[in-house]
C-alpha cells in the first residue's frame, strides 16, 4: 500500500471544500486507499491555519487532529536542508524522507517545481488524484 504525505494545504483545502480534489484524496485515505504520514509540525500547522485563519472552533480542530494522530502513521522528520525551496517546507520534505513515503501530494509551486525529493515524487491532488483513480 501506498504511503502518502498530504501536505498541509492539501489537508486545509479537504477540511473547507470536502467535494474537491483533496477532500476527494481524503476520502481516499478514510477509505484505506493508501497510508497517511504525517508529522506535527504539519499538524500544528493545520490547526493554526484552520483555528486562526478559516475560523472553524478549536474544539472541533482538536478533535479532527487527534484522529490524525490515531489513524495515520506520525514521523518526526528528518532534518531536510533543500536550497530549491523554502525553509517552512523543509520540514514536508522530511516528514516524506523519515516516512519513506512513496508520494507527497501538495498545491506549493515551490515543492512541486521540485518534482521528486529523495526518490519521492512529489505531485499536485489532481495529478494523485488521476494516477490513483
């Protein structure tokens, strides 16, 4: 089975449009199509994002999170030093490499310009999305 890193933008935009794209992947996920990898630091860069920017309760955030923690499989990552891209997505790049993840789903131009890091491919929810279907 497939293991899979969502990076945060693609687990934000699931949450505020389930019907599109990567709340599609999501339902993917829930469904067993694949593992999830994940870190905290893209967890808690979801709940900020999701308290502070879109406004959903934090209560409900938590709550959603913590299953995250349950159901996917957590990695700390590795520490990544990549000069092709930006500092705050090192730690999606690690997070990939420490869970040897076989993709990383993301929107981030940046990360995706860099079509693969460590062996790992990395591609936009449509393209995952159309290879997994």
């Amino acid at each position: 089975m497939d293991r899979v890193v969502l990076d945060t933008n693609v687990l934000v935009s699931a949450f505020t449009s389930p019907s599109g794209v990567p709340g599609q992947i999501f339902d993917m996920w829930q469904g067993n199509k694949f593992i999830l990898v994940i870190s905290h630091y893209i967890l808690d860069e979801l709940e900020r994002i999701l308290i502070k920017k879109i406004g959903l309760s934090e209560d409900f955030v938590l709550e959603r999170t913590q299953q995250f923690t349950w159901l996917a499989q957590l990695v700390e990552p590795t520490e990544v030093f990549e000069n092709l891209a930006e500092e705050n997505d090192w730690p999606i790049l690690g997070t990939a490499v420490a869970g040897q993840a076989d993709y990383l789903v993301t929107g981030d131009r940046v990360l995706l310009n860099l079509k693969h890091y460590g062996g790992t491919p990395i591609v936009s929810p449509k393209q995952f999305l159309n290879e997994k279907s």
